[in-house]
C-alpha cells in the first residue's frame, strides 16, 4: 500500500495504551509521523479526552485491555457519540472469541502486539480515509438537503422509485430463498435461517438446525469462525471452499461466500450470511 505522507501529517489520534514504555516508544514514533497525537492511559481518560477533542480526532489507537474501563467498553461508549469514527485496537490476544466481540463492534481493525508501526500506519491511514469521505458525503448532503425545498412533486416521483426499489429487492430476495443455498447466522455463529435450496440439498428441515451452531453441519467449524472474523475486518465478502455435512451423514465440498450483516440502526454487525454453490 501506498502510503502518503502528507495526508499523516492531516491525521490527529486519540492514543490510548496502559503500558507506559510501550506508549512512550510508540507516541515518539506517531509524533514524527501524524499531526496531532492526544494520549491517554486507561479507558475512562480516553473517552473523555474523545468527548473533549470529539471534533478534531481523526482515528482511535487503543489497547484492548485497559484498566479503569476496558477498550470495548471505551469503544461501545464512544461510538454513541461519533458511530463512524475509526478504532483500531493493538492488543495481545489471539483468542478468536474475544477477537469476534470486538470486531462485531463496528471496530475498524486490530493489530497484534509487538506493534508494527508500518501495519498500523497503513490501517490508520486506510480508515481515516474511508471516514473523511463519509463525513464529506454527509457534510454534502446535509448543505444540499438544507439549500433545496423540496416540492411534492419531486418527492412522489422519489418515493415511486423507492417503491420500485424496494419491490426489487423482495424479488430478488424471493430468488435467492428459492433457488440459492444460503445460510444466515448470528454473531457467535448460531444458524438463525436456511434458504429452501438448502433444505433440498441438505435434507434438514429448518426446525432441525435454526438455534444450533455451525459445528452440526461442519467439522471444520473453527475455519469458518476465522471466516467470520475475516470478513469483519476487511468488511467485504470473502470466498473460501469447505466441507459441510448434510442430514444422510454424505459430505459435500462447497463453494461458499461470506458476507457481515449489518440490519441494526446502530451499523454494528449483527451477524453473516453464507451462500453456496456445491462444486460437482
């Protein structure tokens, strides 16, 4: 990845990491690097430093783990008050689950401790990117939405096209419940829904898996939690071949593609659909 210079020195981070010799060699590093770099050392001093500097901070560093109020709790807090900011968190863990917990919190990345700064870097600049143009889209917006009167006419014809829209999607919603195998699970991997051609392929009747984790129909369930993970991080579907079992015990290798769901109005994902096509 490029990385451009001159847009890091645009950047200002909320730094937020327990450990004082880790925050000292990395804050020495940032400074020569971003324009502006606010720190803190548990979580409480760094939701408030955020709720101070709320207008000025372009991207969250923190550690997982902090005292006082833990990084996930920071973040959930901090989200009520700015959903789109970006937060990457540096942290020790490598257990999947607690991983899961964090990205299904609309956090943007995480990077593993001992920092890499060329990693963190690149994330940041990646995710301070994507968030100046969703403000600028709605600063946009927000300055035309203020300037036009829109007349009834103008927003009959809107609202047709919505209908229009929205009849769309439930046609296509109709195809994909009919004749594409898909699979909907929750955040920790529980299957919520099945298609029919997933029925038909599978032989299950949805009463038999709805509420049942993925491991009833694959044995190699821990690939698909990495899946999961993945998909989070990157947020973009991702495609990957697996085997899964249907009810006769006969094990199919399917081409599978993996996407976050995001259906709550708090834009945290509330889980993953998985479609499949069987490989002949």
């Amino acid at each position: 990845m490029y990385i451009d210079l001159k847009e890091l020195k645009t950047i200002t981070l909320l730094y937020v990491e327990d450990d004082e010799m880790t925050k000292i060699q990395t804050v020495s590093v940032f400074e020569k690097i971003f324009k502006n770099i606010y720190t803190a050392s548990n979580g409480e001093e760094g939701l408030e430093l955020f709720k101070e500097h709320k207008n000025s901070i372009d991207a969250i560093i923190a550690d997982l783990n902090l005292p006082k109020m833990t990084g996930l709790k920071m973040a959930e807090k901090i989200h009520k008050i700015s959903q789109s900011i970006p937060i990457i968190f540096t942290t020790a863990y490598t257990d999947e689950d607690i991983l899961l917990k964090a990205i299904s919190l609309n956090i943007d990345s995480y990077i593993t401790k001992p920092i890499k700064i060329k990693d963190l870097t690149e994330s940041i600049l990646k995710y301070v990117k994507i968030y100046r143009e969703k403000q600028n889209l709605y600063d946009t917006t927000k300055a035309l939405a203020s300037e036009m009167k829109t007349t009834r006419k103008d927003y009959d014809q809107l609202k047709d096209k919505l209908d229009f829209l929205e009849k769309k999607i439930d046609f296509y919603r109709f195809l994909s419940e009919q004749f594409i195998a898909y699979i909907k699970l929750d955040n920790f991997g529980i299957i919520q829904n099945i298609s029919s051609e997933f029925i038909n392929i599978y032989k299950y009747d949805k009463a038999d898996l709805v509420g049942r984790p993925i491991s009833t129909i694959s044995n190699n369930s821990s690939n698909i939690q990495r899946m999961m993970l993945e998909v989070l991080k990157k947020k973009e579907a991702i495609g990957f071949e697996e085997r899964f079992i249907t009810k006769d015990k006969e094990e199919l290798i399917f081409h599978n593609i993996i996407y976050p769901l995001y259906e709550n109005e708090n834009n945290y994902a509330s889980g993953y659909i998985i479609y499949q096509s069987l490989q002949r």
